[in-house]
C-alpha cells in the first residue's frame, strides 16, 4: 500500500512538474541593436561649430514645444500613445540635443490603456515661470483625461502628477505668465456658436492661478476661425502667446496638419485682445511649392518661439521628409529656423523659400550621440537603465522585459502586436528614410502560436513583422506585411542544424522598399529572406493618424499561425 502510495505521488509530481514546464513562458533574448542613418540628405559636409542640418531631431518627434531658463533650453515633444509619455531634450545652443528623459515617466501619470495609436498625449507646450522657479508642461490626453497641467522645479527630474484642467476644452492648450505674474492659457476648441464650416475652430483664452492651478473666471475666444475668416480657414490651432516691446503676439498653426498646414501670427497691445492678424500671413509654410525641389520638406507648421539671452530668436516647428509624392515613414519631425521680425511682426520663412537642409548658426557645441545626420547607433544593453531612446506600445502592464546579463529579454505574452493592448514591443524610432537595423536573438518557438524578432509599426493594422515562429513542426523566419488585412510574403525554413542558434536579423530601409536579411550562429553570410517587400504601408499617408515607424523587438505566444499567404 504504502509502495503504491509513493508511486501515486511521483506520478503526480512528475505530471505537475511537467505541467509546470509546459505552463512556463517562453521568452527571447536579443543581445544587440544596431541602427544606421544612410540618408543622402546629410551626405553634405558641413562645419560642425557654424552650420548644423534640418531636422535638428530626426524621425518621429512632433509638435516642439521650448522653452528657456537662463541659457538652458528646454524641449518637448508628442508621444501619443507611446509610453513613457512626453520626451524631454536639453541644449545649450538650440541644436544639440541631449534627451534628460520624460515628463510622463510613471503608469500613474499615464494611463494609456485601449487608447488608439494617434490618441493619448497630444502637442505638449513647455513653460517657465521665473517667478516661482517653476516648470509647467501642460497637454491633452485626447482619449484619455483630456487637458491637464504637470510641473516640476526640476526638469530632469520628476514631474508632479496630471492636475486635471476640466473647464478647459478641445486641444492643443499653452501657458503664458506675463510679467506682472498673471497665468494664461490659450487653446483650440469649437467656436463659441454653430461651426459655420467644417474645421471652424476658435482660440480660448482662460485665466490661470498659478497656486491653484486651476483656471476662474470667464473664457473668451480671441481668435475665430483663422487668420481671415472670409476665406473659411481650417484648424487653427497650436497657439502660443509671447511678449515683445509691451506687445502681445498669439502664434498658432492654420490649414490642417498636411501639405497645406502653416503657421500665422496677430498681435494685440493687450492680452485678452482684440487680436489682429499679420497682413503677411502665413509667416511659415511650403504649401504651393514647386513638388519637384532638392531635400523637400512638407507640412511644415506648430512651431513656437524662443528669445536668446542675446535678443536673438528662433522658431522650433514640424516639418516632413516625403521619400515620394506624400509617402514619409519617418514621421512628423522637429526643424529650427532663426527668426527675424519685419513690420512688428515675427517672420520664420520667407514666401516661397523652401525649408534649408543646411543653416549657418555661430557657437555651437557638436554632441557625441547626435540625433540628425547619418549617425550609427548600438545598445549592447550593458547599463543600468534601458536608453532613452526606447519605447512602449502603451502603458506596459506587468513584468515582461528585462535588462540582464547583455541582453534584453522578452517574455513571450499572449498578446498580438495586431490588438489595441500594451504587447511585449520595445521599439525605437525610424529617423532616416534609409536605413539598416539589425539585432541578433536567441529564441527557440514551441508552437506554432510562438513568434519573437523584428517590427516595424506604424499601428495595429500597419506594419511589417520579421520573425522567428515554427511552422509545421519546423523553426521558420517569416516576413509578414499588414495593411488593413495581414499577408505572409515569405517564410524561410531554418536549416535543422541552426534550429537552437542564435539568428541575426537585417532589415534595410530605402524609402518605401524594405528588405529582410537573415545569418544564423556564427555566420556572418546574410540570406536574403525577402527582398524589396513595399513598405508604404508604413507612411502616414496610407496609415493615417500623426506618428512615425517604430522599429523594435517583439516576443508573442499569440501569433496569427493561420495568416494568408502571398500568391
């Protein structure tokens, strides 16, 4: 009996053990990321300590915000539903940026959970108040909270959490604190009555306490429908207030955010206005140029403005690189351009001047890890904390990551990177048209349902997925491509003797083709495992919504194993 009992219990132990094994979550392992810029924009010399190269902060870094204590300028950016929220830069002479971290570094400033790709956090504006010491940064959570404000007495540090602003609509909201200690905010929302034609918008102006943070009193518009009603602009929006010479001027974007999107100008001897448009507006855009041009820049527009310690001033904005027609992979991102003043009036771009690749600027201060340029990049993961440069699909929900041992290492979740959920992606931004990124990892799938390598996404329904997974029983590398429906344009059977190493994983930007290269072990042969795949899918052209590519490392036990095949 008691032999009996002791071979039921081995048995159980045996099956619980096994069941345990089987229950486990695989994981992969990469040991190395390497990015590479071969864009022939920057294939230009230039003289690092008198001229720099537009964009200052290449790829998907939209709507800057800046903003000055001293001689420290302070920069933020978009980052919609990408977590951690908010990235902020530091530069000493407006061009060199060095990344200090993120306003939003915490799941509970951040709730980004079922939020759409181009929801969350949109256009965030920087200010500081020499009066109190102080630091704001207020923006939208468009799905989410909506406006709110956060602020902080150090910007690279942390930040306070989201004070919510509830009597303040619409979006795109900007703090101003003029000299007398007075707080302002300006922001798009509907016009006070019936919109009178589609992207009838209006500038609110509330009263802001700085002790309460809250605004009181009565909310205005100052600004209706555009720079000239007649004409039934659309979307004005983005507004920044600035003061000059006892002057007020309202700065704020017009005419959407594409090709025809632009920047315009009033002025005002007070604060609450009336407000009156420059007679030379728009002061910025590259609509109505010539389509044909050398380094084309479009959509140029949501800039803001910031005075030197010297009296000099300068315009941040966004613009994009199309690599053709309208099709641009990278993003909505960050250009500078000095400003002059003409008539009283703030003037960033000449009418019918394109948008320079190359400006001469004195004293500047190159930096080791640039941002713009044809600058190489690795992370060999050897440091305490993951770079700055990575980010989240999402406010990241569990322990799925790690950074140990040079590797980062990925759970395999049971989500699909193909569902609005926080999957087990780390990605960097795309910030060259032409590009290579390559990784190496370890990942061995159990079942067909397991895959781990490479996306580049642009959102749930477009991308492009290079990966690991098993296939009929056999390890296979498989390139799928998703616009609106997903398609496996080729699946690679690895040979038998690599099944357990570690695979190298290639793929190389060129405009809208990309192509995908594979080496297994020590092998340093890349296989081409399929060529010139379209990668169109990735612009926000047939995406849609405001953000760029993000390429990353990838690990699911939910794979789509049933995916169609290309013909």
């Amino acid at each position: 009996m008691i032999k009996r009992l002791i071979k039921i219990f081995v048995i159980c132990t045996l099956y619980l053990f096994s069941f345990s094994i089987q229950g486990q979550v695989n994981h992969a392992a990469f040991n190395y990321v390497e990015y590479k810029g071969m864009d022939t924009r920057f294939n230009q010399s230039i003289n690092p300590e008198k001229e720099y190269f537009n964009p200052i902060i290449s790829g998907f870094y939209p709507d800057p915000s800046i903003c000055r204590k001293g001689d420290d300028y302070y920069m933020v950016n978009s980052s919609f539903a990408f977590y951690p929220g908010i990235p902020i830069f530091h530069s000493k002479d407006l061009v060199h940026w060095e990344q200090l971290g993120f306003v939003l570094s915490r799941p509970l400033q951040l709730n980004l959970d079922g939020i759409r790709i181009s929801g969350g956090i949109y256009a965030p504006s920087i200010t500081y108040n020499k009066l109190n010491d102080t630091f704001y940064v207020i923006t939208t959570c468009v799905d989410g909270i909506g406006n709110f404000v956060v602020k902080s007495k150090y910007p690279e540090k942390d930040w306070s959490d989201p004070i919510p602003l509830p009597e303040v609509g619409g979006i795109d909201p900007s703090l101003f604190f003029d000299e007398d200690g007075k707080g302002y905010i300006v922001n798009n929302d509907a016009p006070a009555g019936k919109a009178e034609w589609e992207g009838h918008r209006a500038i609110w102006i509330h009263q802001y306490d700085k002790e309460s943070d809250r605004t009181f009193g009565t909310a205005q518009v100052i600004i209706d429908g555009g720079s000239d009603k007649s004409s039934h602009p659309v979307w004005i929006e983005g507004p920044h207030l600035y003061k000059k010479n006892g002057s007020y001027y309202l700065m704020a974007a017009e005419g959407g955010t594409g090709e025809k999107h632009s920047e315009v100008v009033f002025r005002s001897d007070k604060v609450s206005g009336p407000y009156f448009p420059y007679k030379e507006n728009p002061i910025l855009t590259q609509r109505n140029m010539p389509q044909k041009r050398t380094d084309k820049v479009t959509c140029v527009g949501h800039a803001d403005l910031i005075e030197t310690p010297q009296g000099k001033w300068f315009a941040v904005f966004l613009g994009c690189r199309p690599y053709e027609g309208d099709f641009y992979n990278t993003g909505r991102e960050t250009f500078l351009l000095p400003v002059t003043w003409k008539d009283n009036f703030p003037v960033i771009l000449k009418k019918g001047e394109p948008v320079p690749t190359i400006v001469k600027k004195e004293n500047l201060s190159p930096t080791t890890t640039p941002l713009t340029g044809n600058f190489s990049w690795k992370d060999e993961f050897n440091t305490k904390k993951i770079a700055y440069k990575w980010t989240f699909i999402r406010t990241p929900r569990g322990d799925w990551w790690k950074q140990i041992d040079r590797q980062l290492v990925i759970d395999a979740l049971p989500r699909n990177i193909n569902k609005v959920c926080n999957p087990a992606f780390i990605g960097i931004r795309q910030q060259h048209s032409c590009f290579e990124f390559v990784t190496e990892m370890n990942f061995v799938p159990k079942n067909e349902s397991e895959l781990a390598g490479v996306v580049c996404f642009q959102n749930e329904n477009y991308h492009l997925i290079f990966g690991k997974t098993k296939i009929k029983g056999k390890g296979t590398l498989v390139v799928e491509r998703s616009e609106g429906k997903s398609l496996r344009i080729n699946a690679f059977i690895i040979p038998e003797v690599y099944k357990n190493a570690s695979v190298k994983l290639k793929i190389v930007g060129n405009g809208g083709i990309y192509s995908f290269y594979a080496a297994f072990g020590k092998k340093k042969n890349w296989l081409p495992i399929a060529q010139d795949v379209d990668g169109k899918n990735l612009s926000t052209h047939l995406a849609g919504g405001f953000v760029g590519s993000i390429i990353g490392l990838y690990a699911t036990s939910a794979s789509d194993s049933k995916i169609e095949e290309k013909k």
